[in-house]
C-alpha cells in the first residue's frame, strides 16, 4: 500500500505547487505586458531575506495565521465566516481598551485583554451565529454587514475613549501600561512577537479539536452532509451556532499580536484587511493547520519581500497583491483538477484490478 | 502513475527555472528623466515617502511631489519615492523608511501624519539622517516638522463664503473628522463671523476616523454638499481631499458655489465643474517641501517645527476665474490684519 499512500502525498502537493507556477506565470506575464523588469522583481521576491525583513515575515505570519485558522473553522463546518475582517477589528478595540484601563496589575491584565479580545469576536460573530440558525439568514450575507457595522461602531466608540496627543492626528486608546505588553522573543538580531507561542497553541488546538475530540468529529460530519449528520443524532444548529462563536473567538485574538507587541493602543493607523487575507490563506491551506501555517508564511513573505521594489525598481508593490489573488483562484482550481485526476487514477486501478482484459480495451478503444 | 510523475516533474522543473531566475541579475536602477531646463545632478539623493494615494491623486501627495520635483530638476537632487498601501501595518512604513535609508537616501520626506510614529522611530535609529514629516509634530533632533496654518487659509476663504452669500448661510464639507480638519472648520467659521457675523454656518464630516473613507469618497461628499443647498446654503466650502469633487459637482447640479483646498482647484477640477468654483484655500506643501531641501543643500536644515502661514505664503486663497475679483481688497486687506496680529485665528 505505500504506492498508493506515496501517490496521495504526491497529489495532496501538486495542486499548491501547480498553483504556484501558475501564480508565477501571470504576474510575470503581466510584468512583462506592463514593460516592468520582471526578471529583477522575482529577483528581490525570491532573495533570501535580510534578518530585519525575516522578523516582519514571521511576525506578519503570526497575523494571517491566526486569521486564517479562524476562518477555517467555520470552513470545516460549511460556513462561510466572511467577518473575521469586522470581529478582529472590534475585538482589538475592546482588548485595547480594557488593557489600557489596567483594571488589573500586569500580566493578569494581559489575561484579562486576551478574554475580552476573544468574547467580544465571539459574541459579534455569534450575532450572524444566531441569525443563521433561527431566521435562517445566510452568514455570508450577515458577516458581510457586520463588518461595516463593525467599522462604525469602533469609530463610534473609539472617539469616546480616545486619548489625543497635543498636535497629532492620530486618535487612539489609552496605550497599555509597561507591564502589560507581551515581550518578543529574539530571533535573527529582532524579536517576533511573543504572541507567536499563542498561535502555535491555537493551531495545535485546533488539530486536536477537529481531529481528536467527539466535538470535532460531530463537525466534520456536520459540514460534509448535514442530513447524514442529523440522521446520527448531532443537533446541527448548535454545532453552527458553537462554530460561530469559536471562529469569532479565534479571531478575536488576530489583532492581538499587533497590539501587545507593537501599536500598544488601537488607533486609527491599526492594520486593516487581516480578515480577507485569512480566507485566501485558508483555502491556500485547505484548513490544514500545517498547510495554513505555510500558506500564512507565503503570503507573509511576498508582503514583505516586495516592500522594496517600488524603491529598488519602481514597481508598485501592489504587483504581489495580483499574486496572491491568483495563488487563490489557481489554488481551487488546481485542487479539483487534481482531485478529479486522483479519482480517473482510482478508477483505472480498480478496473484494471476487476478486469485483466481493461487495459487491452482500452488501447483498442 | 506516470502522467502524475510528469506533471509533478513539470511542475518542478518550472519551479526551478523560477527560482534559478532568482539569481540572475539584479536591474540598475532607473534613470529619473531630467528636463531640459534642470541642472546636473549631484550626489544629494532624496527619498520621498508618500501617504495613501500617492502620485497623481491631484491633491495632498501630488503636491509634495511637486515641490520634490522642483528640488529635482533645480537643485539636482536624485528622487525616488515609494508610496503606501489602505490598511498596511505600522511595520511596513517603518520598513519603507529604513529601506530608504539603507538605499542611501537622505534626506527622506514623509507625506502624512500616518507616519507620526514611524517618523519618530527610524530618525531616532538613524541619526545621521535628515528626516521631514508633513503635517505631524512628532519630535526629535533630525525631525522637521512641515506644518500649515491652515486656520489662516480657512478664514479668507470663510471670509469670501460670507461676502458672496445671498441667504446668510453657509457650508462647511470635513473629509475626515480629524484634528487637522478641525482646523479649517474652526479658520472657516472666524471669517465667516469676521465678514458676516449673522452667517449661519452648517458643517458636516463625511467619515469619523479609523475610517478615512471621507477622503476619498466623491458620492458622500455630493450628498453631504447636495443637502446644505438643499437647507439654503449657497456656499460650500469642502476640506476633504478625493471627496471634494463630489462637492463640486453638488454644486454645478444647485448652481451654487464650492470652495476648493490645499490646490488651486479651479485649475486642476473636471473642467465641467470649475465654474462653480468660487475660490481655493491653497496649502503649498510644495513650497515646505522645497523650502525643506533647499535648506538641504545649503547645509541649513531647521529641524522642529516649521509653520508656513499666510505670512511665508504656505496658505492663501486663489482667484483663478475671477469670482472673488469684486472682494479681493476685503480679503487682502484680512490677510494683512492676520499677518500683523491684529486678527489671531482660532485653531480648534
């Protein structure tokens, strides 16, 4: 059997592979239609990075991944969590709030923002949780409105707890005491965020949840046929329900890494987006904690990498933003062209199995 | 099982091309197009970090490039710049920063007040180079801070709004409710009372921060504009950058007046819309921003604050089409009340 369990291994790389090439392909045909120095672009993108430039990769990473592993829950129940972007955000807001209030002394106050961040995400993201299992309203839809409304009420609340700086225009909340900031860990010269051990926990959770616990099992079935999962008594709607609420949770902590160890206050210059660039790294990963783990780093890499090409070979660097969009879209499709091939290699191998004259047939064919 | 070797060995070999492509060569950098009129250039290499948005969004940024450009051409300084991205986090403008420090740039300009931190951070690691920050008072030996008195700009052209007002009533369009923004209202409102002080004055902001969307949002800055005509407003006044040609449009559609900011608008607007277009409260970042490298090339670099006002031409009003011809001395003759100190404009 290890032929066969070399094949799966081999197909389960193909397609991220394929996808890349592909990815690789159009931008550099679109850098080359452009008249850009696409040979010099890719040059920079795939140099071995500077050590400065190797922290902001794993930091950044830290970011996507947490983001992602909150969208792939909802993945692997069949729900679509468009809203990590809105309950990141929101959840920032209120751990940076409640931290820079130092309601408790230092590193409890820190446990305290971390619970805060993570019910306020959850609790935002059981709003659509809610409306799915009791009006039947689409979670696409409802998560999709929440962030806006996310982005409102921040802006609402931020201005009434804001703190401003004589001669700044930058609002924010109160910054966290000394003793509430999480420390980096040194790596290459820098330091990572110390929350990097926080994602790690999360991601190992995560894989013992969905694989090693009855609860995660119950979700799995629920999310590849709900009828079959009711049939063997899972109540569906709770699961969706608990589903929501720990997507939200998880993205609740998205934020966090910034805030703990770099911004100290949530203010209007905090980093937006970190909610989209999760679905594509979730689906990059296939809501495999290792395979979301890589794509978070990948996606993390060219971020970072390109930085300098508007200053080294005036290209916008936004030309990385047109790879990771196709990585995405390639991603899917290489996905199921694989599969599809996976299964025509099955089918083969079975038939020729049952039938020794199969392979005559089909040259005569 | 052989198909699937070739694929993947296909994919591998494509792979590899890639990234032995990765070490081919590494491209010159590019050669800046100088003009006829511009001298050689010298050794003095600028760089330049912009705010979302960056070249050509016919306003804050575009400005600042121009008076980079001019220091290019005049002063021979090699540029280069590098713009930011909606939503990046504070890391990447660090990294801009020190990347353009680590290529050699120096000084280096900051456009926006996005850069507050960033700005404070890299010039206090690097403090062999010069920096310049737009905007932003953010201190420290080799920072110098480019700042406007906005107010003073704002109460001419509120001035203006009050004299040609029919109805007594006037507009006040805010991109982004911010301090910054704060100060044109608040310069907006004195001339208004100063020249009328039975003027109505209605304000609005199109967008509370952390969302900037007011700044580059024509349609709410249309809708915003649209409704103070429709509540016997005839003169809106509109500080909110990308959103402002919304306003303008407003008021072409009401027949009624707009007032412009930071450039002369009535030069740079839709032509469909320049008409309606009473005046612009100018903000010459282009003349900080040379005056800054100037200063680079004489080896006299004031660091700290540098407050360009109606005095040193940073702020004024334009009277490109003529529309305020009839109150010119009025307005002149406020400038020099402001310039001498006998009207001191709220900022807040």
């Amino acid at each position: 059997m290890t032929g066969s369990r070399m094949t799966r291994i081999a197909l389960a790389l193909a397609a991220p592979a394929l996808a890349l090439v592909t990815a690789f392909l159009i931008t550099s045909l679109v850098l080359i239609l452009a008249g850009d120095d696409w040979l010099g672009v890719w040059s920079q993108i795939l140099s071995w990075p500077t050590n400065r430039t190797m922290v902001n990769i794993v930091n950044s990473a830290t970011v996507y991944y947490l983001s992602a592993v909150a969208v792939a829950i909802g993945f692997r129940m069949n729900l679509f969590n468009i809203g990590v972007d809105g309950q990141y955000r929101i959840a920032s807001f209120a751990a940076a709030w409640v931290a820079g209030e130092a309601l408790l002394p230092g590193p409890l106050n820190i446990v305290l923002a971390l619970l805060a961040g993570m019910f306020v995400g959850a609790m935002w993201a059981g709003i659509a949780g809610l409306l799915r299992v009791t009006r039947g309203v689409s979670e696409v839809i409802s998560t999709i409105m929440l962030n806006a409304i996310a982005t409102a009420v921040v802006a609402y609340l931020l201005r009434k707890v804001a703190v401003r700086e004589e001669g700044s225009n930058i609002i924010s909340t109160k910054p966290l005491p000394e003793g509430s900031r999480i420390p980096g860990i040194p790596f290459l010269g820098g330091e990572i965020y110390g929350f990097v051990v926080i994602a790690v926990i999360v991601g190992i959770a995560y894989w013992v949840l969905l694989n090693r616990s009855r609860f995660g099992f119950d979700l799995r079935a629920a999310g590849q046929s709900e009828s079959a999962a009711v049939a063997s008594g899972i109540n569906v709607k709770k699961m969706m329900l608990v589903t929501m609420l720990m997507s939200g949770a998880i993205a609740g902590l998205v934020g966090l890494p910034l805030l703990f160890g770099q911004a100290y206050a949530y203010g209007s210059t905090f980093q937006s987006g970190l909610g989209f660039a999760g679905i594509a790294i979730a689906l990059l990963g296939r809501n495999h904690p290792i395979g979301i783990a890589i794509g978070a780093l990948l996606f993390a890499w060219l971020d970072q990498q390109s930085n300098p090409l508007q200053i080294l070979l005036d290209v916008s660097p936004d030309i990385v933003k047109v790879t990771q969009g196709v990585i995405v879209l390639t991603v899917v499709i290489a996905y199921e062209v694989v599969r599809r091939y996976g299964v025509r290699l099955e089918q083969r191998h079975v038939a020729a199995a049952l039938d020794p004259q199969f392979q005559q047939k089909e040259v005569s064919a | 099982m052989r198909r699937l070797n070739k694929l993947t060995a296909a994919a591998a070999v494509t792979a590899l091309v890639f990234a032995g492509a990765g070490c081919s060569k590494k491209s010159s950098d590019d050669e800046s197009a100088a003009g006829e009129d511009c001298v050689e250039k010298g050794d003095v290499k600028v760089g330049m970090a912009f705010d979302v948005g960056g070249r050509g969004d016919q306003s804050f940024n575009d400005s600042a490039a121009k008076g980079l450009d001019k220091a290019a051409c005049e002063l021979g300084f090699e540029v280069k710049d590098a713009e930011a991205q909606d939503g990046e986090p504070e890391s990447a403008r660090e990294e801009r920063l020190q990347q353009l420090v680590d290529a050699g740039y120096n000084p280096v300009v900051a456009v926006g007040f996005a850069y507050s931190a960033s700005v404070g951070k890299i010039a206090k690691a690097n403090p062999d180079v010069n920096f310049a920050i737009v905007d932003d008072a953010v201190e420290g030996e080799n920072i110098s801070n480019l700042l406007f008195a906005e107010e003073q700009g704002s109460f001419l052209v509120g001035a203006a709004a009050a004299l040609k007002s029919e109805t007594g009533t006037i507009g006040f369009v805010g991109g982004v409710d911010t301090e910054l923004i704060k100060k044109f209202e608040a310069g907006y409102k004195a001339g208004a009372k100063a020249a009328d002080p039975k003027v109505k004055v209605q304000s609005v902001y199109l967008s509370t921060p952390p969302d900037f969307s007011g700044f580059g949002d024509p349609a709410k800055g249309n809708t915003a504009a649209t409704g103070m005509f429709e509540k016997d407003a005839d003169v809106v006044y509109h500080a909110a950058g990308g959103s402002g040609g919304g306003v303008f449009q407003a008021a072409t559609d009401a027949k009624k007046w707009a007032i412009g900011v930071d450039s002369d608008q009535a030069k740079t607007a839709d032509e469909s819309v320049r008409d309606s277009i009473l005046t612009s409260m100018t903000k010459n970042i282009d003349v900080a921003v040379y005056d800054f490298l100037k200063g680079v090339e004489g080896d006299d670099i004031k660091t700290g604050p540098q407050v360009y006002d109606l005095k040193s031409d940073g702020v004024g009003y334009s009277t490109t089409g003529g529309h305020v011809d009839d109150i010119k001395d009025k307005l002149d003759e406020y400038k020099q009340q402001i310039i001498d100190g006998t009207i001191t404009v709220p900022s807040k």
